[in-house]
C-alpha cells in the first residue's frame, strides 16, 4: 500500500487475520501505518523510481490516498504492475474535472458544474444557473445582476481533502482566491441539500461487489465529524437507489477495492454525487466494530481477488465520532477516563502527534438506541479533544 | 512481548486501534507475529542479557509463553524492569507441580495429585486412590492388586503445551516413559468428566477484573478443537461458580492480564481445575468476533493498567474451531473456496507453513442458531485442513 496514513494502518491491521503480508511505502518511519507495519519502505510517491522499486515482489500495489502521479500509474501499469484500483478509475478519484466528466458521460446526477478559467467565468457560471432557474420559476425574469447566482462552490481539481481545495464564493472578489494557485478550477452550484449520505461498495476483478448500509454522513467546517449507520430515516426506496448508485459507478468507471460515493440528498428528495473516493473512506471507519466484514478487510479481499465478505450491519445504530486533536498533547488521562466511563467504548487511534484540529482517531459506538449511542460516541470524541472536561 | 507466535501477532493486531507501541522479542524474523510487527529484536528469550536489552524501553513486558526461565524474571524484576503477570504469579503456569501447591493453598478443588519420583510411586499413587475410592464406596474391600487406581495421568511440570508432556498411563511399564527426560513428573487422577470448560477472566494491577462468559473446550488427540460460547446448557449455578473461581485465583495468584482457568465438568456436576494459562490463550480465541472487547486487547489493556473492556458476547453463539495444517502446503484454493461459500465467515491466519498437525489458523462463527454455526466452523476448518473437499 503506498502512503502511511491511517487508512494503511487499519488496512494493515485487517490484513492480519487475512493472512496478508503486508508492504507499506511510507514518508516517513514514524507515518501513522509505518509504527505498527513489519516491511516498511520510506520513500517519496511521487518519485517513479521509488515506485519501481517499492512494487517489486507486490503482487498487487493499491493506496491510501489519492496522490500518486497519475502519468506514473500509467508507466507502472505499462511495466506489469498490477494496479487496483487502475489510474484509469483511479483518474477519477483524483481529478475532480476528470470526475464530473465519467459521471455525467454515464447519467449520474450530479451538481451542475464545469471547469471555470477566472472569475469573472465564475460570475458567467453563476449567472447561467441563476437564469436556468429564473427560466423554470414562474417568478422568473429580469436580466443579468452582479452577484446573481451566487454563492459557488469553487474546488482545485487535485490535491483537495477535508475541506482544503474547496471555497464557498459570494462574489467576483471572493472568487480570486482559487485561481491564485495556477491550477484548474471546478465550479459547481452550491447545493440545497438537508443532509449529506455516503454510499460505500467494494468492488473485485472479477466483477463480485458488496454494498454496505447508507449512511449519513454530518460535516463540521468541511470536516467529517460524525456518521450514523444507517442513515436515520432514510426511506427503503432512496436508499436502495444510492447503492444501485454507487454500485453502477463502480462497475462503469472498472473500479476496484472500496469506493465511497459521498451523497446530498436534496430538500426535495434526489440524491446528487458530491465526491467519490476509491479507498477506505471516513465514512466507513463504522464499519470495523458495526459490520460483519470492515471496509478495511473488503478493500484487502476486493485487491487481491479474495471472494468478499458479508457488509451487513452487527448493530441496529453503529455511530463513527473522529476525534481531533485539542490544545492538549497528551491525551492519555483522558484516554484513561473514556475507557473507564465506557467499557464498550471502540476507541481506534492513529498514533500521531496530536495537533488542533488534526484527525488523530475515531471512535465507534452501537447499539438500540440512537440517542444514547450518538451521546456516547460524541462524549468520548469531545472528552479527547478536550472541549469537555465531563 | 517476550514471544513470536500466534499469540502475539493476534495481540499486536489488537494493540493497533489501541494506539499502543508493541515491541516483540521472536526467535526469528519469519515467525508469526514477526512478519506483522513493525518493531522486532530476534533474540533467544532463554538468555538473560537478550531479555535484559530486549525490555529497555518497555513500560511493561508481557509474554505470549511460559517458557521464559523463573530466575531470568526474578532477574529483570529486581532490575526494575516491569513485568506482567509478575514472575511469582507467571510459576504457577510455568510449573505445574507449583500451580497445584499454590491452588491446594487456596482450596480450590483439583483432581489428586503430588509429585511423583519414579513408575513404582505412580503404582502406589494410583493405589492410594483406588483404596480411597473402595473405602468411600459400600462394595469396597479387597487387598492391593498390581494395575490398581490405573489409569493415572503423567505430566512433566514443565515446558507442556497441546498434548505434548502428558501421559495417560494403564500399568507402571507404560508409566516408565515420562521419566526418560529426567525432569519432574506430576501425577494426577483421570477425571471422569463430561467435558472440558474454561473460565477466562483479565485482572489489572489497580484489582479490576472482568469474567468472559464461560466456554465449552473440545479437544481432539489432545489439542483444543473447537470452543463454544457460551458453554450449552451450563446451569446459571455451575457458570457462576468458575467465574468466580477463575476470578479467585487471578486474585489470590496476583495474576496480571488474560487468565485462562480450563476446568474438568465432572459426571456429579463439580468442576475440578485441569490447568491455568497466564496469556491470551486458545480458549478465547472466540472473543475476537464474539465478544464486545477481545481477549487480546483486555489482556493488553491488564498489563498496561488502562480501564478494562467490556467482556460481554456480541451473539447469542459464537464458535471457534482450529484450523491445523493438512498435507497440502498451499491452502490457497480451499482458502477462496471458504471465502466465497461463506461470506460472514471469520479466518484468522498465523502466517505460518503448513505441517501435518500444526495449528496455523482457526476461524469464528457466529449467529443464533448453534447446530448452523457449529457446522459453518466445522466445514471450514476440514476444507482447509483438506479432509473434505465439499
């Protein structure tokens, strides 16, 4: 697996009861995965070479994150080396132009959206929706204002995660920030959505894929704070509808491994794909103490051309908290408290330095009761993060 | 961790989400848990100045065997160095003539037993029970005749595991064997039991302590078969008895971490203790899928004084059955075919080769109904093992 994060690390930890030997190209000795794997090459993934190098005597390379060249995906791929998922799915995880592009080509509803050159291409795309609407409204009419179709989403087609690469713009002014960097810019309309859902699938070689439960997914300032399995109050009709969803994107774009499609759900009942990642993903962290099968595990089989394991639920509500680091470095009292207040407590840390605001672990709590599972999962986060002091 | 096995690799799997440093001390970089730990010394646990180097920089040393000398711990202990279970509690399992002293001190019922000196003393060993028996019983009466008491059971005190250094002896020239290695011999009365269960609780250093729920063992040739928990058919009485029982002795041995207490059901519905394990142990291997907290981590939890988790099944039955190696090296196909017949099925491999007899994987089962997960574990295990091809 290339890159040390913690998706590597708990990737690492379900290949064991596999049986899988396991071969991390980290960063850095002390990355997250590289503290807990025995065969560790520390190198830069950006470096062909290295990757040369690292793919040798892999039977399959696959990734945690989505920041490999994709130029050299495609001369590993040339080589031999087997890829999962492939750089021509991979692309699409990767570049969000790329992205919109494959999903419109096969009827995925998506945010209108296209690839914008300045900002005053910004104000033209948002003028284009504003008339669209005005066009479909009986109210409709008038002509062109400053300001009119705002606000916009705006993201760099690469390198954006949690919330970086991504700008909510109310205007021509705001919208100079973006384009600062000199790379492509996606706008996309800002969606009137009531909640966010996540549809995760796995997916193998020969065509077996697995759907796990939708779940919701609630973002604070851009980052994942919590998400409930399933979805609460998800009718049976849309919530098939985002598997068959997620589970065509997977099989038309040849993804495979795990694939998380990040959904809105809008106020009047669609769902709109946000963004798509193809590795374990935030949104599946549940899985690991709610499902029969975790992610992890699934993405190891689905790799490697394992027949898949069951993703049904092992819990009525399964609730994922991430705990971000807080002002404190040292959570070890804490950690102590959290353990001692909630025996059944599932705490999964990364083994990284703490930093505010930083994702250095999770937690998972389930049960019958939603409300008594949400408070537990959100008690112990805060009570890490230092927000509570009980 | 002073030891490079099965146990090890299935504690340091645990250890990850715990966010704990596990450092392993292996005979060799290719055994089970070196393959999967980050940080390995390859050293011999029989040489003080190994274990000496070895535990520099450990909190705590914990062991995943009782084969580490009593003096090298006495050694390390009063160096400082902070070993758990300590090794006053850790004799007690090392040897099996002082596990009986200490348990006869605490009253807790064990079959007959005392050290025995050669085949002639097992002959008047076994006699003495058999005049015991004649004298309790109404159709008693008679001189002492030769095969009198037989058969006896014969263990050398130490360095015993699956079978190997145990005896079942009918006369005193098969009784002659135990004593060809010159080391001590325990003899024992053969229980007539109904079956073998085993109480595993975990003990911290500030006195917490949790009970898992109490298993049935079967063992076949000698070595643990398949585990169901909770026991069937176990009365509330008779359960709660070996809780507290194995509770006591973690108590009153001052034992630290996983203690697994593997007990005799006799046909008159007592339980005798057979033998104590002061380690992660087969016996609650089940706890891996089956329980809210892992054997695996509550022991790591125990040894690093953190709060204890919560012991209780996550299903109404869950099943473990070894897997032992067959006499085809390459279990790759009977592994996919596991796979894909069973989807909720839960494979732990140990990464090691394959020899006839040798345990190198086990697999849980879980559901409501026992008859199903029984035989779900029971396929699995023989397709892998190859004695059935479907």
């Amino acid at each position: 697996m290339v890159g040390g994060g913690q998706l590597a690390r708990m990737t690492h930890e379900a290949g064991i009861p596999l049986g899988i030997r396991f071969k991390l190209l980290s960063d850095g000795p002390q990355d997250s995965a590289a503290q807990v794997v025995s065969d560790v090459v520390v190198g830069d993934y950006r470096d062909l070479e290295t990757l040369r190098a690292f793919a040798k005597g892999c039977d399959v390379v696959t990734f945690d994150h989505e920041h490999v060249p994709t130029e050299h995906l495609r001369a590993l791929e040339a080589e031999g080396v087997v890829i999962r998922p492939g750089a021509d799915a991979l692309l699409r995880a990767q570049d969000k132009g790329a992205m919109r592009d494959a999903l419109t080509s096969i009827d995925v509803p998506c945010p209108r959206h296209r690839i914008v050159a300045d900002p005053e291409d910004v104000a033209a795309f948002a003028a284009e929706g504003d008339a669209a609407a005005r066009s479909a409204s009986v109210e409709g009419g008038g002509g062109r204002r400053e300001g009119e179709g705002f606000p916009i989403v705006l993201k760099t087609v690469r390198g954006g995660y949690d919330g970086k690469g991504v700008w909510v713009v109310h205007d021509t002014e705001e919208a100079a920030e973006p384009f600062k960097a000199g790379v492509p810019v996606l706008a996309e309309e800002k969606v009137d959505f009531v909640r966010e859902l996540a549809a995760n699938v796995v997916r193998s070689p020969h065509g077996q894929a697995v759907a796990y439960p939708v779940v919701e997914s609630i973002q604070v300032d851009g980052v994942c704070d919590t998400v409930i399995a399933p979805a609460p109050n998800l009718s049976e009709e849309l919530s098939a509808q985002a598997q068959r969803l997620a589970l065509s994107i997977a099989s038309e774009l040849g993804v495979i491994g795990h694939l998380a499609v990040e959904l809105f759900e809008t106020r009047d009942g669609r769902i709109l794909v946000n963004e798509l990642a193809m590795r374990p993903h935030n949104s599946g962290h549940w899985t690991q103490d709610g499902a029969v099968t975790s992610q992890f595990a699934n993405h190891l089989r689905a790799v490697l051309d394992l027949p898949l394991g069951d993703p049904r639920p092992r819990a009525r509500w399964t609730v994922m908290t991430n705990v971000l680091g807080g002002d404190y470095p040292d959570m070890y009292h804490a950690y102590l408290h959290c353990m001692a207040r909630d025996p059944a407590l599932k705490i999964h840390m990364y083994g990284k330095d703490v930093k505010p605001g930083r994702k250095v672990g999770h937690v998972n709590t389930y049960g019958d009761d939603l409300a008594d599972v949400r408070e537990r999962a959100r008690h112990a986060a805060d009570y890490l993060r230092g927000t509570i002091t009980e």
